[in-house]
C-alpha cells in the first residue's frame, strides 16, 4: 500500500498552468490588469450612439422632474430602464463642477461605465 506525502501532494497540485497561477491567488491582480488596460484608451475614440443617448438623456442642465419626465417618453424605444440615466445624471452633475461640459469629452463619459464595469 502506497501512501501520499506532503511532498507528493504538493508536487501534484502545482502541476500545470491553470491549476495554480498567480492570478487564483489574487483578483485585484486580474482587476488591475484589466483597468491599466481600459483607461489609455477611454478617450481616444468619440461618442458612440448608445452614450450619447445618456448624454442627452441626462444631461444636467435639465431638472430631476424633467428626467423622470423623459423616461415615460422613451422608455418604450429605449433598450435601458431608468436607473442608469439616474446615476450618469448625477454624476454629471457633481462633474460639472470641475469640468467644463462634461458631456462632449468621451474621457469623462465613460468613466461611470469604467467604474461598474471594473465592479462587476
């Protein structure tokens, strides 16, 4: 009868790539990586139709009752619900604060979706 040492099953649980690399030790590492990824190239292209709908949508100059308004408008034709045209509303105005028209810099756009997809 053969018995296992510690030895043995160390040796066998480190054997191969996918079974024991430095990216199942840690995923902030993976999180990283896919940040320092995304963030060169942010703003680099312009807006595309799906963000500028939210731009438009939620744009700070308008009013909170102005925003529920346009959802009742287009949440038919609209392949989003409320919520997110909510938080890019008041991201854009705490942003434009500090920013100058926010709404025309894809940098600044995209940082919202930046964040909750790196959450994800």
């Amino acid at each position: 009868m053969k018995t296992n040492t510690s030895k043995q099953r160390s040796d066998e649980s480190g054997k191969g790539f996918f079974k024991k690399n430095f990216l199942s030790d840690s995923p902030w590492i993976l999180l990283l990586i896919a940040l320092l990824v995304r963030v060169p190239f942010l703003g680099r292209a312009p807006l595309w139709q799906d963000e500028i709908g939210f731009t438009r949508n939620s744009n700070p100059i308008l009013t909170f009752g102005h925003l529920l308004e346009t959802f009742w408008r287009i949440i038919i034709t609209d392949g989003h619900m409320p919520f997110p045209y909510v938080i890019w509303y008041f991201y854009f105005k705490f942003v434009s604060l500090f920013v100058e028209n926010p709404l025309v810099k894809p940098l600044v756009t995209r940082i919202p979706a930046l964040i909750l997809g790196i959450a994800a």
